[in-house]
C-alpha cells in the first residue's frame, strides 16, 4: 500500500479538482432532529465547506448512490399480443464520493459479494459501484455504533483513497491509480517515521472510544439454538413491522420488482424497489399462504439473515454495526441488545 | 488538465468464469403454442422461445425452474413440466392461483410471454443410474414431478423398478389423466390415491403415505437402500414422506423435494425466497431432505 501525508489545505484543492469535473457526493448538514442535535446526509456537493468532514453518522446510508430505492430496470411497449423489452442498466457517469466512513465502506464490500460476485452478477449495481471514486475518510465512534464488534471499523479495501485525520494534517492510504494520480496534482509528501506513529495512535485512540459492543462468539449457532426462544416472541411485540431499519441499513438489498403500466398500455416499465423483509406480506406465495406471517417470525429472520446465513456463505456478517437501525427504530430496538437478549435467553431491558 | 474519472463499461468486463453481466433481465422471448385445459384450476401451457437458435440453447435439467414474463403484468416462478429434451419448447403446468396466473388464464393461443432462465438446481438423475426410484407426489406436485418421469421415460433401461406415487384430494384433481397409461406401458408402476373419493372412484382411498406403507410391506430393506426418492408436494405432505422412508435407512441425502417460495428475480438478489440461511433460487429449488432438515422453517 502507498501512503502519503498532505497538509490539511490541500484537501480543498483535492476537491475543487474533483467537483470541477465531475458529481460529488459528501456528507452534508441537513438539519437538526428533535432535540437539536445535527443531522446528517449524503448529497451532491458543489463546495468544499459543506462538506462536514466531522459528521458523526448520516441518518441514510450511502446505499441510494449504488442501490436506488425505485430504479427502472426495462421498459416494454406492447402491441396486442406482441411486445418489445428494452433492458437499461442504467449506466451513468463516474461520480466521485467525497468522506465515506469504514462502516459504510464495508457495506459496500459486503453488498459485493451477492450483487457482483455470485452467480449472476447484477449490472445496475456493478455500473454504479464500478464508477463510483471513493473518498474514505476516518471516524469517531458514536453512542450506537459497534463496528469493532463486526471487524468493520476499518476498510481494508473498496475505495480509491482513504483519509486519516492525523492532528496538523491528513494521512492517506491510496489504493487506486486513479487516486494517485490525482494526488499528484497536488502538494502531498511521504509520511515519516512520526507520521506513522500518529497515525497508529489515532487508531488507537478510536478504539477507546466505542460504547456499544456485540459479541459475536459463536453467534452462528447460537442463533440457531436460540430460534424458538420466547425473546423473539417479545422483541416481536414491541416491533412495528414498519421496515425503517431495511430502509436506513447499509447493506439491506432486498426488493420487489413491480410493473407499472401506461393509461393506454402500450407501455410498462419493470420497477424495483428496495424492500423490507419486516413488511408483512415479504414471504407471501400465490394462493396467500404467508410463510412468515408474525412479526417476531419477520423480525428474527432479518437478524438470522445478517448474522447467521450471511455468515455460513461468505464468512462475514451482513451487518456492519453502523448501529443506524438502533438509531432510527421507532420501537428502540437495538442490535446490541437484541443480540445480548438472544444470548442470555431474555430480554434484557427487563420489559 | 482533465480530472473527468475514468468510465469502467461494466458490460465489456466480461465476468469470464461464471455468468455474464450482460445478460441479466434478458428475456427470450416466446409464444403460447397451445393451451390445454387440466382441471378446473389448472392448464398446461406449451410455450415455445420463438428464435430457433435461443430455443436450441435453453438447456434446462430437471427440477430447475424459470421465470416466465408477462410484460405489463410482472414475472413468477414455474416449475418446468416438459423434458429437457425438449429444450426451449417447454410446458408450464399452472394453477390460476394470483394475479398473473389470472391473467394467464385469460390469455389466447399466439400470445407472447417472456422466458428467464432456467433457473435453479435440479434432480441429480445421472447419480440414480442403476438404482430404484420412487417419485412421489401430492397434488400440484405432480407439475414438477412430470420433468423426471419424463427423463425416467426417455431412459429406462438406466433405471431398476421405478414407482409413482401420486396423491391428491378428489379424482377432479387428478392432472396429466391421459398420460397414465404410456406411463404404465414404459414399466414404471403408479400407483394413485385420493383423499375424498366421488362416486365413480374404483381406486385406493386415503392419504398418501398409505401407499407407502403399501410398498414399506412388498419391498425388502436391500430395496431402500438402493433406492432414490423424488418427493414434490406441500411441504406437509413430504414432511411426512421424507420421515417415513427415513425409518427405512433411506439416506436423507437420496431424499430430494422441491421448494416453493415468493421469488422477484430468480437470480439470489431479491431475497423473497429466502429459507434458513439460504435463497431457494440459488440453492433450490431441490434440496436434499438432510439440507432441508438443517434449514430453519423449510417446512
């Protein structure tokens, strides 16, 4: 790997480069929550000030960049008893994502290994993800965040260029040509012997810091040990069924694929829309038999589907511990703690 | 200086050792040959794939699956029920059961419908050279079934004493009526049983497992150890099959049923079809009844 160190100024003349020629996405301020508290987002950017190279979580992942939530997959025009479909995988310009944090990175490499390395690879995906310039950039750990636990605390792969925060300037590990050849438009130099050791005491300055903890010790058979439990059944009562933790997760995939037909029908577009396996009718067969019809049996296999199935095909969990479900559930439920309540066998806030 | 990023085609980055990029959501395109009335409930469709050169090339095996199309309408899951020799001329078996199947039933010969796939695994018919066979199905199961008792046909003289067994509620049910006979004649013994029989009914009575035990009392247990069985139905049904010919040292892993799930895309990126911690896209539909045994509410 290459490193280079760069004064903090010259990330601004990184980014006018940038944005002088192509999309740039960052994180951005969009506004305050209930209790004044900032919110985050990531948006187009035409500004290096916007850009809030601080922010300590976006409320939506950067899933929307690589995975919309409604995206035309074809389009037919229908004649009669005749049809035409024309495929569009949507192929659009490069864009560049300016402060990506580890989690979020390593969702993306996680939302790979289904969408781009299995079978059948998915172009809609792979277009966007293949021409996406990824920025990384370091983190301090939030209340909710447990990407230690996940092993997702650092990216080791997956972006072009990642930014370290090392006091008086930047480090940067530089994983792509791209990267370095913009680096060299640039003031950058070598890091030195000092410049390592701030970078490595950064890193473990972080690690202090989280709060938030899962242990995943052989949670993979717990889980199945553990899958007529009575938690299920409780963490079930309290869920509403209401998908925002799909919609806010970073690697939640699952869709629906929905046809949309002109007034006149001489046209219909096939649409997918990003999913919720919470949603009651996620495992309804024709005829109407629903194969998960309670929300503790829907709730249980989203945690089954992170945890344990992702697990068993590419040995790494689905989840990242971003701890963005926590944070958005309307019902407070946490993955930490339904975790902990799977593996002591009840629920722990005592309810 | 240009700072434009560089453009990766992903379609040009040929994925060389599987699957190609450019072709997902590519649909053959096919035409409804004929439309034959079943039951009450269900038609088999011949649909064939109108390029002759694509239709050469649909190679499927049995048990796989493919998604069939109806532009305006969405795209589902079916079971191919012709032989595989027939390739892209194939027959769908279906019940008018939701929404698109609905509209399928309305639909008039000359129609044209789009084909993906095949998907899916299939039944390991070379590995069952030489030994028995029982293909066993309850209800609409016999749709899939129809695929390996076709190859079972086709290759006789491969396979040793080989039973249908066919269950279903009442004789109105009954599917594929008019090929009992060639069935027969190709000496494989079927065997039918109805639930709630009507008043011309002259065959057994009862549910299916019945038959089974009929067998369990004629065959030896060398039989069952050289035996294979290929169980499509509700999961129910099989669920009790599949215990029953385990007691007679049946392995699991010769046990072979069919999943049915919700599926978007076929191609394990929807998730609708999940089961355990798998997809039944991918994975299934076949799976060996010791798999299905180790997924969490496969049935």
């Amino acid at each position: 790997m290459i490193f280079r160190v760069i004064e903090k100024a010259e990330l601004r003349s990184l980014f006018t480069m940038l944005s002088a020629a192509n999309r740039v996405i960052g994180p951005v301020g969009v506004g305050l929550d209930r209790s004044g508290r900032q919110l985050y987002g990531f948006e187009e950017v035409h500004d290096f000030d916007r850009v809030a190279l601080d922010y300590t979580m976006t409320s939506l992942s950067a899933k929307k960049y690589f995975l919309p939530y409604r995206e035309i997959m074809a389009t037919f025009t229908m004649d009669n008893k005749d049809w035409q479909k024309r495929i569009d995988y949507n192929i659009d310009a490069p864009f560049v994502f300016f402060g990506m944090h580890a989690c979020d990175i390593n969702a993306l490499n996680r939302l790979d290994k289904v969408l781009m390395g299995s079978v059948y690879p998915m172009p809609y995906y792979a277009a966007k993800r293949k021409n996406a310039f990824i920025i990384g950039i370091g983190c301090e750990p939030q209340p909710n965040c447990f990407c230690r636990s996940m092993g997702t605390d650092t990216a080791l792969h997956g972006f072009d260029m990642f930014i370290t925060d090392i006091g008086d300037r930047y480090f940067i590990e530089i994983q792509s040509d791209t990267a370095f050849n913009f680096l060299k438009k640039i003031r950058t130099g070598e890091p030195v012997e000092a410049d390592h050791l701030s970078f490595m005491k950064t890193g473990a300055g972080k690690n202090e810091k989280f709060a938030a903890s899962v242990d995943t010790t052989d949670l993979t058979k717990i889980l199945d040990m553990e899958f007529q439990s009575e938690v299920w059944k409780q963490w079930g009562d309290k869920c509403l069924g209401c998908g925002t933790c799909a919609n806010v997760c970073p690697t939640c995939y699952c869709y629906s694929v929905e046809e949309e037909v002109s007034i006149d029908l001489t046209a219909a577009a096939k649409v997918k829309k990003l999913y919720s396996c919470n949603l009651i009718d996620f495992a309804v067969v024709a005829g109407g038999h629903n194969f998960r019809p309670e929300r503790h049996s829907r709730l249980k296999y989203r945690y089954y589907h992170k945890h344990r199935g992702f697990v068993e095909a590419y040995e790494e969990s689905l989840c990242v511990g971003c701890g963005r479900c926590g944070e958005a559930c309307l019902a407070d439920i946490t993955v930490p703690e339904v975790i902990a309540s799977v593996r002591e066998g009840r629920k722990t806030d005592g309810q | 200086m240009d700072n434009k990023l560089p453009f990766n085609d992903v379609i040009d980055q040929r994925h060389h050792r599987r699957s190609d990029l450019s072709s997902f959501e590519y649909t053959h395109k096919a035409e409804i040959t004929s439309i034959h009335k079943l039951t009450e409930q269900e038609n088999l469709y011949r649909i064939q794939i109108i390029d002759p050169a694509e239709r050469e090339r649909f190679e499927f095996r049995p048990g796989q699956f493919l998604m069939l199309e109806l532009p305006g309408i969405g795209d589902a899951p079916f079971s191919i029920s012709s032989p595989p020799s027939r390739k892209g001329d194939v027959e769908l078996c279906i019940r008018k059961v939701g929404g698109l199947t609905s509209f399928l039933s309305r639909v008039e010969r000359g129609t044209h419908v789009g084909i993906r796939g095949p998907f899916g695994t299939s039944f390991p018919m070379e590995k069952m050279y030489g030994q028995n066979i029982m293909l066993i199905a309850g209800g609409l199961g016999l749709a899939p079934l129809r695929t390996p008792i076709s190859y079972v046909q086709e290759n006789r003289s491969r396979f040793n004493n080989v039973d249908i067994i066919y269950g279903t509620k009442d004789p109105l049910q009954l599917l594929f009526t008019y090929q009992y006979d060639m069935w027969r004649a190709d000496d494989m013994r079927l065997s039918i049983i109805v639930e709630k029989p009507d008043a011309s009914w002259q065959g057994r009575t009862g549910m299916i497992t019945r038959v089974i035990e009929e067998i369990f009392e004629e065959r030896d247990d060398a039989f069952f150890r050289n035996t294979y069985a290929i169980v499509c139905g509700p999961p129910i049904m099989f669920k009790f099959v599949c215990s029953m010919l385990n007691q007679k040292d049946l392995p699991m892993q010769k046990m072979f049923v069919s999943l049915e799930r919700r599926m978007h895309c076929g191609m394990g990126k929807c998730c609708r079809c999940n089961v355990g911690s798998t997809y039944t896209c991918l994975s299934g539909p076949v799976f060996d009844y010791w798999t299905v045994m180790n997924l969490k509410e496969a049935i």
